[in-house]
C-alpha cells in the first residue's frame, strides 16, 4: 500500500469518527461546536486577509515605482532629443552668421 493510500484511509477514519462523535452531541452542544469553528475560521479569514494586504500593496507600489521611473525616463528622453535640434540648429545659425560677417 502507498504512503498515499494510507494518508486517504486516516484521514477518512479521523473524518468518520468526527462525524459519529459529532452526530452524537445534543443540538445545543453541535451549535457550541459550530459557532467555535465558525470563529477560528473567521479569525484565520481575518489574519489571511491582513498579511496578503500588505504584500498587495508592496506590489501596487512597486508598480507606481516602475510606472514614474518610465515616465520620467521617457521625459527625459524627450527632453535630450528636444534640446539635440535646437543645440544643431545654434551651431548651424552662428556658422551662417560667421559666414555673413565674412
């Protein structure tokens, strides 16, 4: 038989005395029961829902990081091709000028 096997057939003998021991308890008791693992299900929700917050927003941040470094790399891209014709264009007007004055 395999580890697996033997994994299936506890677990399922640990599920089939839980549900015998629980159909047992009077109707006031199953509710205690019910409430209390409806509470820890709740409290588990709640700490889940907290730490993957954070690591949510980590990465909405990370992403606004990524998204203004761009942005301003592709400003500043611009801006260096902008200045490039007008430096040209200066270059090109003092030769005419020195050329005129000649």
């Amino acid at each position: 038989m395999s580890e697996k096997e033997k994994t299936a057939k506890e677990t399922s003998k640990r599920k089939d005395d839980f549900q015998a021991e629980f159909e047992a308890l009077p109707l006031d008791e199953k509710f205690s029961r019910l409430f209390k693992m409806e509470a820890v299900t709740i409290g588990e929700t709640i700490n889940y829902v907290v730490n993957n917050s954070g690591k949510v927003i980590d990465k909405a941040v990370e992403a606004i990081n990524d998204l203004g470094r761009k942005a301003q790399a592709e400003c500043s891209e611009k801006n260096a091709s902008d200045e490039n014709p007008k430096a040209e264009r200066s270059k090109k007007e003092d030769k005419k000028a020195d050329s005129e004055k000649n």
